[in-house]
C-alpha cells in the first residue's frame, strides 16, 4: 500500500516520525525542522489518516506494524530511530519486537507497552459507535477533552486550534478502524528488557491518557533509557509544549549523531 511519505534531509541517521491517532504526518512538522539539519526524517501518514489510503481489508493493529516495515524497506532505510506518540508508540514498540535489527534508537511520547484492559476495549466499542451515531466533530469534542491537558484547554486556544485540525481532516471510518486495531493490540512490556538501543521516554506532565506513570514504568524496564517529563502538557505533549519537548528531543539525538 503506498504511503503518503515525506522524506527529507541527507545523513546516514534516519528518524522515522509515527504520529499518535487521530493524527497525522503534520503533528511532528516542528520536529522534523528541528532535526533535519542533523538527520534524515521520515514523516508518514499511517494507513487511513492524512492522504495515506486506509488498509483494504478489515486490518488489526499488526496491519499498522506491516506499513512501517514496507515502508523502511522501500525507502531503503536499512534502520532508523523510530519517534513515536501514543499509537505511534505502540507501533514503534511491536516494530522493535518484530524486527529489532532495523531500530537504531526510540523515542517514546505519550505511550504505554501495556495492551487494552476490557475496559479500554469497551471504551474503544463505545468511539466507535458514537462516531456512527453522532458523528466525528461530537466524538471529537469528548477526545479533545481527554487528550489535551488542562493548560492547553485553558491557555493555549491556537494550539487547541491546531490540534482539531489535524484530527478533523480524518474521515470518520479511519477512526473506527484504528479504534478497533488498537483494541487488537498485543501487550510489548514482556521485551523491553530486550532493548539494547538508546531509548528517551516523553510524557507530558498532564496527560491522563497515557500518565507519567505508564512512562516510568517502561523507563525501568528499558536498560539505559531517558525519562523527561514535558510541563504543562496533556497527550500531545509535542504539539502543547513544543519547546520542552524539542530540546530534550535534539539532546537525544544529537547524542547519536
Ligand atoms: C493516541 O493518541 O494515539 C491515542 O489516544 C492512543 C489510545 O487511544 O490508546
């Protein structure tokens, strides 16, 4: 299936960008900026979200994993660091089992290894039928709620602004098929004691989706990793706090260049 991808820059370090849902390649524009004098960046849109065409057949979230392995292969990427937010997270953590020969570095926003308990499926049961019955902008206006922190929700309207832009380009069934791929999900937290490369963990300080908690739990697993706490940010923390987050993220990577 061919990904919409943009791929910039000249340097032997490549960083592959996987925004969380219900996202796009835009989220991490500001990132790419900021690392491309340093390295090659990958920026896709996955399957369904952006101009990417959605996966033709009912896809589980393995089928998320599968884009990104064609993707490193028919860019010619032979391994990369993979900066992932939240469901860009996970799909960063099953590519890392999956083929860990590929994965030069981690970068793990607003994430968690675990899979769903049967109450996040059911919450996930219950998106997906409040996108059909109610439509996108009223399932939205809930998600907004829950992904932003309250800083932003209080503080920062153009980066609300920003946010509800990039989720309201989506079609509606691209929601629901993600929401019922992520429910699908295998659990990663048995490997990361297997991961041998450098890892920086990012959480925002607010986010209740995926809290600090989740991210402390993975930094004590992962030998070596880096676990910074992003200020006044909810889930998004590269979009609510991007200067926090830029520079721990360049005092990663510059570590690797
Ligand atoms: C995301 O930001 O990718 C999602 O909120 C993750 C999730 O719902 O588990």
């Amino acid at each position: 299936m061919a990904l919409h991808v943009v791929d910039q820059g000249r340097s032997s370090l490549a960083i592959v960008f996987i925004h969380g849902f219900p996202l796009t390649h835009a989220a991490w524009r500001d990132q790419a900026d900021l690392l491309r004098p340093i390295a090659r960046t990958l920026l896709y849109d996955q399957a369904g979200f952006g101009e990417s065409p959605g996966h033709p057949f009912p896809a589980t979230f393995e089928s998320y994993v599968d884009d990104l392995e064609h993707l490193l292969r028919d860019r010619e990427v032979p391994r990369a660091v993979l900066c992932g937010l939240s469901m860009g997270g996970y799909v960063a953590l099953r590519a890392t089992e999956r083929f860990p020969e590929r994965v030069a570095g981690l970068v793990l926003c607003d994430t968690r290894s675990e899979a769903d308990s049967d109450e996040a499926k059911l919450k996930r049961h219950a998106g997906i039928l409040k996108i059909e019955k109610d439509g996108l902008s009223s399932y939205l206006d809930g998600f907004e709620q829950s992904v932003l922190g309250p800083t932003t929700l209080q503080t920062r309207p153009d980066v609300r602004r920003r946010a509800r832009a990039l989720m309201d380009r989506n079609p509606p069934a691209s929601l629901q098929r993600a929401l019922a791929a992520m429910a699908s999900r295998t659990d990663t937290t048995a490997s990361l004691a297997a991961i041998r490369v450098p890892a920086l963990l990012l959480v925002g300080e607010e986010d209740s989706v995926t809290p600090v908690a989740a991210a402390r739990a993975m930094h004590e697993r992962i030998s070596g990793s880096r676990l910074e706490t992003i200020p006044r940010a909810g889930h998004f923390s590269n979009l609510e706090n991007p200067d926090a987050f830029n520079q721990a993220l360049r005092s990663f990577v510059a570590g690797l260049s």
